[in-house]
C-alpha cells in the first residue's frame, strides 16, 4: 500500500547509527572467534547486541499524516472521538457480555471437524525444527529460518498445535527472536516473517495462536500507541484499558450494508469512509474480501501496490472493560456482532503494522486496498455534480474530505448549533446519493448514522466545505 511518511519521525543520525552498527557486530564477532563460542546462549547474546540497530531498519510502514483527514471530534487529535457512538464506553441495558469461566482452546466459529494429528508428521517436524534453531557457528542464519519454515508448511491445524505444544517457552522466543533479530545474514524481513504468521494463523487453534502471541506483536497489531498524548493520559482510553476478546458474532447478517458500520475510539475515518462507500457501491467486493478458514480465523484479501495480499486476523477484537468493541462495530447494534468491519479494520492494522499506523489517511488510499483499483484524487470544484452522480450511478465510490481546523473555523458547518448538519474538520465522510436536478448533494459520516444522520446540503456549499474528493470505480 501507499503508505504516507508520518510527520515528527526522526530519522536525524540513521546513517551514524548504522556504522556504529557494523562496527559494534564486527567487535562481537572477533570476541566470539577468540572465545570459541558456539552455544545458543552466546548466540542469544550476539543477537541481542544488535537488536536495537537492526530494529532502527525493519520498521513496518508509517500512513498518513498531519494534514490527512481523522476524527477526535473535530479537534487536532488531542482527544478520544467525544462524539462517536461508543465513546461513552457504556453497556445497553440488558446487553452485558457473558464470560465463560473456563476460555475454549478454540475460536467459536471454528468447524467441528478438523483433519487429524498424525503423531509421526509431528515428530519428524520438531525434529527439523529444532535443527534450523539450533544453527551453528554464526548463529540462525536466513537458510536455518527457511528450513524451520519448511518443516511445519505442510502441517496441519491440528500438527501445528502439537508441534508448538511441544515446545518450550524459551524455545519459541528463541524462534521468534531469530527472525525479528537474527545477525549476520540472520533474521527475516517482515514480508518473510508474515507468509509464516499467515500460514499459522489461517490453521492453529486459538490456544495456540494465544501462546504465540506472547511472542510477537505480529498476530495481534499493537494498540497501545492510539489517540497520541491525549489517550495515553487518560486511564479510561483503551490504550490503556482494553484488552483482546472474542465476542458473539457472525461475519456477515444478511446483506453488507454500509449503514451497520460505526466508528470507534480510533482516528481511521478514512479507512471507515473507505469501507462504507465500497460497501454501497458493491456490496460483493467486501464479501469478496473475507475468507473464513476452519480454525475460525478470517483471512482478508487487501491490495498493495497492486498485489492482492492476504491478512489472516483472528477473530479477537479490542474490547473495553465492559465487554464492548473500542473501535468500529455495528452501529446501535450487538451482540453478537456482524464482524465484517472489525474484520476489515484489524486487517488493515496488521498490514500497515499496528492500530496507530491506521490514525490518519485518505479514502483514496483506503477504496484502492480494498478494490485493486486506482483511485483518483480532485479538488472539490474539479468534478462537477453531473460527474458525481455518474460515478455513483455507474458503481462507484467517493469519499471526501473536510477541512482542516483553521479553515473550518470560518464555516457555520463546523459551530457547535449547526445540529444535523454540523461538519467536523479533518474528518472523511462518504458520499451516498447526488440530486442533480435538486442541485444537492448528501454526505454521510462514518461515526454511524444513528447519532449522525446524512447530511444534505446545497452543491454549492459542498465546494466550499470539502478540500478533497476521491473517487474509485470499484467494479
């Protein structure tokens, strides 16, 4: 995907950093040849002294940016989304959520029947395994990775959970250490390292993937990092409170509508919009995107670059204390949830690296990862509303994009009386039916339509309201 550069990254010293890199594994490497080293633990050492450098160069990619349109009700990101549904973090009355005593080793939507162990599969795997592991001189090398990958490729869900049953916490960490921070020729890139998180994740069962995670960031996408300083100080936002669950769903309730979608306590208007506007213009395409696999996982289909990829999510969602979704859900609606948006936008969290590199985007980037389709970007004032109507009437997509604070603030849209039609800045919203012969055009926000009804205004103002309009064809 096209991911922006975040602005406030310091980059300043990379260059230093990486020569007093190269220096510093030479230095170990001459003590490790003097010492005679050999064992896994020197190794572990090695790895270790060179982690923090190499970390500084396998960063997943930032999107985004300052100017790119997000929520937090209006304001410059310092705040959770005071005005979207959920923000409250409040249980309908009758609606809390039952927690078994005892967790399921298995996701609820995971087939009853599942293909079998065969013990002697499973033995001779652990046995490769442990081989690739064990490396030699230099240490777990890219070949020793690729071996250990080969070992378990061709087993089963039920062979994958005894093969990692088998093992020992430190010979998982181990594992997972030498590919996030292997040395000298070691270590995988994270496009390598995620073909076997995929392959794990689209077949373990939910123990196993839960022990996994212990490991890695790379199964379930950090949200520690949503809604910046002013989510970190307040000890009710939930980067601070909520945790992964799984909750009473089904992926899909009838037919995909993009009036079921509500925005959460994140800043991913854009991908919201995104969602919601291919979802009308063709419902198919989101349907399309989401396969279920037999362990209960859902394997989403992306674009990048134009490359399909696939994203395999389990179904655990951020939830708060309450039991309830932290980010987009059904709107007014649950449990059980239809999962789809959570599905879409935990995938995208995954791909782009965690939940904070999803605060802030552009719906063109947004419709282009869910279609394969090449969105295009305007002014306002470039399409004409005879053009917008043709667009939607012939299955596309636009989202569009308000203004930024400073602009707004000379708008009526933006005031607080506006009521129903009350714009927020730097905020997406998705178009949902032009009126040519009425000369208006109607606007939805992505918070969800039960507390933020369409809006319908004049085309005229909608020139003056919006800096951006993107356009996708999707079918």
């Amino acid at each position: 995907m096209n991911h922006r550069a975040r602005c406030g990254r310091d980059e300043r010293g990379a260059g230093t950093l990486e020569y007093v890199g190269v220096i510093v594994v030479a230095a170990v490497l001459v003590v490790a040849v003097i010492a005679g080293v050999r064992s896994t633990g020197a190794a572990q050492h090695v790895a270790a002294a060179v982690c923090d450098i190499r970390s500084a160069f396998s960063q997943a990619g930032d999107c985004g940016g300052d100017d790119a349109p997000t929520t937090y009700d209006g304001q410059d990101g310092d705040g959770l989304t005071a005005g979207a549904p959920g923000g409250s973090g409040e249980v309908p009355a009758g609606e809390e959520q039952e927690q078994d005593d005892a967790p399921s080793p298995d996701y609820v939507n995971a087939a009853d029947e599942r293909e079998e162990a065969d013990p002697e599969r499973v033995a001779d795997a652990l046995e490769e395994l442990r081989d690739a592991l064990e490396g030699g001189f230099f240490g777990v090398r890219a070949g020793d990775l690729e071996d250990a990958r080969d070992a378990v490729e061709d087993l089963n869900g039920r062979e994958l959970d005894a093969l990692i049953a088998s093992m020992d916490d430190e010979e998982l960490e181990r594992w997972v250490s030498q590919m996030e921070d292997g040395w000298l020729l070691g270590g995988w890139s994270r496009e390598e390292r995620r073909e076997l998180w995929e392959l794990l994740a689209s077949r373990a069962s939910k123990a196993t993937l839960d022990r996994l995670s212990g490991f890695t960031d790379e199964l379930q996408p950090s949200f520690d990092g949503v809604g910046g300083d002013g989510a970190r100080d307040d000890p009710q936002s939930p980067a601070n409170v909520a945790e992964f669950g799984e909750v009473a769903h089904d992926l899909f309730v009838g037919t995909v509508r993009p009036q079921e979608v509500s925005q959460g306590m994140i800043g991913d208007c854009w991908w919201i919009a995104s969602m919601m506007a291919v979802a009308q213009a063709d419902p198919q395409v989101i349907r399309d995107a989401i396969t279920t696999n037999p362990n209960g996982t859902y394997t989403v289909h992306l674009y990048r670059d134009g490359q399909r990829v696939a994203v395999t999510v389990t179904p655990d969602m951020v939830l708060m204390p309450d039991g309830t979704p932290a980010f987009v859900s059904n709107d007014g609606a649950g449990p059980p949830y239809e999962l789809w948006p959570m599905v879409l936008e935990k995938a995208l969290a995954l791909e782009y690296g965690d939940y904070e590199q999803i605060e802030g985007g552009w719906p063109s980037d947004g419709m282009t990862a869910l279609t394969g389709r090449e969105s295009t970007s305007h002014g306002t004032g470039d399409l004409s509303i005879q053009q917008l109507a043709s667009t939607l009437s012939d299955g596309g997509a636009i989202g569009v994009a308000s203004l930024e604070p400073e602009d707004a603030k000379k708008s009526t849209y933006y005031q607080q009386d506006a009521g129903a039609n009350r714009l927020f800045a730097n905020h997406a919203y998705y178009v949902q039916s032009v009126d040519v012969k009425g000369g208006t055009v109607t606007l939805v926000n992505p918070w969800g339509i039960a507390g933020n009804p369409p809006i319908t205004m004049p085309y005229t103002d909608y020139l003056e309201q919006f800096r951006q309009v993107d356009v996708n064809e999707v079918s």
